[in-house]
C-alpha cells in the first residue's frame, strides 16, 4: 500500500488500526479518544496525554502529517505504546524522587528519561510493525502452501 494516506481515509484507517493495535497490546482497558491537531506543525506526528487512573488517553496526531501506510501504521503502534508502558512512567514519577533530589535535578533527570523512552518507544512501534508485516507475509505462504499441498493431492 502506497502513497499518502489522506483524509478522508485516514479516519477510518484509523479506527481499524486503533483497534488492531490496542488488541495487539493488551490494552482493551483503556478508552483512547484520537484527535487531529490542525496547527499545521511538523516537528512531531502525535502526542498522548495519558490518565492512568482511569485508563483513559487523548492521542493528538498532527493533520497536516502526510506518510505512507506504513509510516502511518507505525505512528498508531506508536502512541499507544506509551499507553503500554505507562505503568513504568508512573513507577519513576510516583518513586519519591523529585523530593530527594530537588526540582533542578529532576528536571534534568526527567527529561533524559523522556529522551530514552521516547527512542524505545519508537524503536519498538518500528519492531512490531515489522513483526506484524512478517505474521502476514507467513500466514500468506502458509496458505499458499497449504493449497498448493491440496492441488498435488488431488493430481495423484
């Protein structure tokens, strides 16, 4: 699937990816409300803002972000990975920390948390959509060879 992905197909692309990929990582719990920001940015192509308490996530994704099915898929997969590995983020912020070590130093601290998380996080999104391509491209030669065994049992 190539080219851009553009509305009006990006909402429905959306909600079928949305829920493949909360099934794929166990996040049935949570309601996510997805939101296109129209402020014409391209430093980013989402944001989520998280309530853990009550399981629930606004994931903002930039309107003016133009990629490939691909890109896209990953962009999902990425987003609701923060939502998987949030219970880690609200293990070190509710640690006790900031008041050990002061505000400067937290800030310094948290923000070198967010940079390596971020980056695990995108590389993994990157990982599972490939993994989850491979599962495809299995399941076809599976079949394949599945009815090409059927084809040669008939022939004999």
């Amino acid at each position: 699937m190539g080219g851009a992905v553009r509305l009006p197909y990006r909402n429905s692309l959306l909600a079928a990816l949305s829920g493949r990929w909360k099934h794929r990582l166990c996040l049935h719990e949570w309601t996510v409300h997805w939101r296109w920001m129209m402020d014409g940015s391209d430093n980013y192509d989402g944001e989520t803002h998280r309530a853990s308490y009550n399981r629930t996530a606004t994931i903002r994704l930039n309107a003016s972000m133009t990629c490939d099915y691909a890109r896209f898929r990953e962009v999902v997969a990425h987003e609701l990975l923060h939502l998987r590995i949030s219970v880690m983020v609200d293990a070190v912020e509710n640690a006790g920390i900031r008041p050990l070590i002061g505000e400067s130093a937290w800030t310094v601290f948290w923000a070198q948390w967010q940079r390596c998380m971020e980056k695990e996080v995108d590389q993994l999104s990157e990982i599972l959509v490939e993994v989850a391509e491979w599962k495809r491209e299995d399941e076809a030669l599976l079949a394949k060879d599945e009815r090409e065994a059927r084809r040669k049992g008939r022939k004999r």
